[in-house]
C-alpha cells in the first residue's frame, strides 16, 4: 500500500482513472464533471450584495463540493501522510528551472514558492495570487478547467472544448516560455 | 439517499485527488515540464483520459443514472470568443501557477499552504468575472 502511494503512477493508469471519473459521475447522477464549477459555487455561498452570476442555489451544486472535499482528504492522504519519491522530470527542464533561481525538484512543488517559508515574501504572495486570480478568472470566461474542457468536454465530442483547451495550451506555452522565467527570477533574485 | 450519493461523490473525488498527487499532474516541476515538451507523462494523461472518458460517455448516453436522472450530454454554447480569450488566460495562469484547480486543491490537502493563496486568487478572479460578466464579449 505504502509502496503505490509513493511512486509515480505511470500515464497509462493515472489517465483511465481520470478519464473514469466523467462516466463515474454521469452514472451515478448525471453530474458533469469540472472542478472551476466549485469557485463559482464558493461565490455563491457569499449572503451578501453579490453580480446575478452568483444568485442561484448553490446547494442543488453540493455533490460537487463533497467532491472538491474528496480531493483535499485525497491529497492528504497521498500527498501528505505518503509524499512520494522526488519528482523525477527532464534534466533540461531542471537545468532551465534551476537558472530561474529555483531549486532542482526535492518535493512536488518547489518550497521556494509555495512553502510556508516562502509567503514571508511578498513576491511570493503576489505571484500566487496572480495565478490564481488569472486561472479563476479564465476558467469561469471560458466556461470551464482542464477538468472541465480537457477532459469532460473532449470526451463528450464537443468542440467548444477543443478550442478551448488548444487556447489553454496557446496560453499555457506564453505563460511558461515567457512570463514564469521571469517571475521566479523576479522572485529568487535569479540563478548562479 | 442523498447522504449516501453525497458520500460516493465525496469517494469518487479522493480517488481524483490520490491520482493527481501520485501521476505528478499536481507537481509544478511536471506542468514546466509538459510546457516546455520535456515528457509524455502528462500528455499521457490526458489523452488516455479521454479516450477512457468517450468511450464511458458514449456508452452511457441515454441511460438512467443511479440517482434516477436520464444521462444527457448538455452541449456548450457555440460562442468562440470566450474559449478563445477565456481559454489563453486560464492558459496562462496554469503555466504561471503550474497547476490548475483540481490540483490546487490536493496539494492543499498535501499542506502546501502557498495553494492555499493561490485559491484565494482563483476566487477572487471567479468574483470579478462574475462582476464583468455583461460587458465582456463572449
């Protein structure tokens, strides 16, 4: 048991699994799955003064959120009490990573951004909040994730999720090739 | 009834959260990776992901679900500008972060507490679209 919680799981059984998941939900109720939909379910929680796209019943949306729940204890289970072998990726990627100024992979993220150490920074907390700020904010504009578009949507054959994940590629390849190196220069003050 | 189903939905998620941490498709070093085309690991996932996924769809559609509703695939809107503008922007916050909402959350169960910032930015770019919703073109 130990021993599948801390290796790499291979492609060719992570993907079915995930894959799995959006016949799994419309089995068991017809439920779509996408992960975003829960940050608009979570502004929708808010009792106050809120924009008509968060005036609905976020309760009839609660299965989502015990399966947002469910990622969370997942990820404590596998990623906290079991955290695995160091990630194992390219040595060109880790060599351009490291003349960022950020550390060759030891953990599954890099402490330097995303460890408690690292929000004494306010780089840090800018950056994160960047990110996060920019994957709420498209997630929702373009009407759904990686979860949402990437995986449900392509499974369902529809092509508004075919463009949508080809930008989310388009943007993606920007962002890493273009705008990261600079924020973690920005941030670690660069490499040797 | 509803307890029950709330609690496989609540299962079906901690199979998804175990998968992402252990495929390293939560793992920042991945996604730069998979931006900067180091590896087939992630492709991998996602394309067997899929395939997993269409055929289970196709099987599926029409049926009756275990809660009672028929299965139905809801088509999206054939708008293109918001998978466009929407899709690059989101694009560039999964480089960015290099991670996306599902892992964001495992990684928060993982006690990475910058996840826990990062989600916070997520919902506040969830509010302002919401806020902007009417005047932007989709």
């Amino acid at each position: 048991m130990e021993n599948i919680l801390t290796q790499l799981w291979p492609w060719y059984i992570a993907g079915p699994i995930l894959g799995a998941m959006v016949p799994l939900l419309l089995w068991l109720g017809n439920k779509d799955f996408g992960i975003s939909a829960n940050l608009r379910h979570i502004c929708a929680m808010w009792p106050g003064k809120k924009p008509a796209f968060f005036r609905y019943d976020w309760k009839g949306q609660q299965w989502n959120l015990w399966f947002a729940l469910g990622i969370v204890v997942g990820g404590y289970v596998s990623g906290y009490l079991y955290p695995g072998d160091p990630v194992d990726i390219n040595p060109v990627v880790v060599e351009r990573i490291q003349s960022w100024g950020a550390s060759a992979p030891q953990t599954i993220v890099p402490p330097e951004l995303f460890g408690a150490a690292a929000l004494a920074s306010w780089k840090v907390w800018i950056y994160l909040l960047l990110g996060g700020f920019l994957i709420g904010f498209g997630a929702r504009y373009g009407g759904g994730c990686t979860s949402g578009h990437a995986i449900s949507g392509l499974s369902a054959l529809q092509l508004p999720s075919l463009v949508a994940s080809t930008f989310f590629f388009v943007g993606g390849l920007i962002g890493a090739w273009w705008i990261l190196p600079r924020l973690v220069v920005w941030i670690t003050g660069g490499g040797a | 009834m509803k307890v029950l189903f709330n609690f496989f939905y609540f299962l079906a998620g901690m199979i998804t959260g175990v998968t992402l941490i252990q495929s390293q498709a939560a793992s920042w070093y991945r996604i730069q990776e998979m931006f900067q085309f180091g590896s087939f690991q992630l492709y991998g996932v996602i394309l067997s992901a899929v395939v997993v996924g269409m055929i289970g769809v196709q099987l599926l559609k029409g049926k009756r679900s275990l809660e009672g509703a028929e299965i139905k695939i809801n088509d999206k809107n054939r708008t293109w500008t918001r998978y466009i503008v929407g899709g690059t922007i989101f694009g560039l916050g999964w480089a960015i972060a290099g991670a996306c909402p599902g892992p964001t959350m495992a990684l928060i169960g993982a006690g990475w507490p910058g996840f826990v910032v990062l989600f916070v930015g997520m919902i506040l770019g969830t509010w302002v679209y919401g806020l902007l919703r009417d005047v932007l073109p989709h």
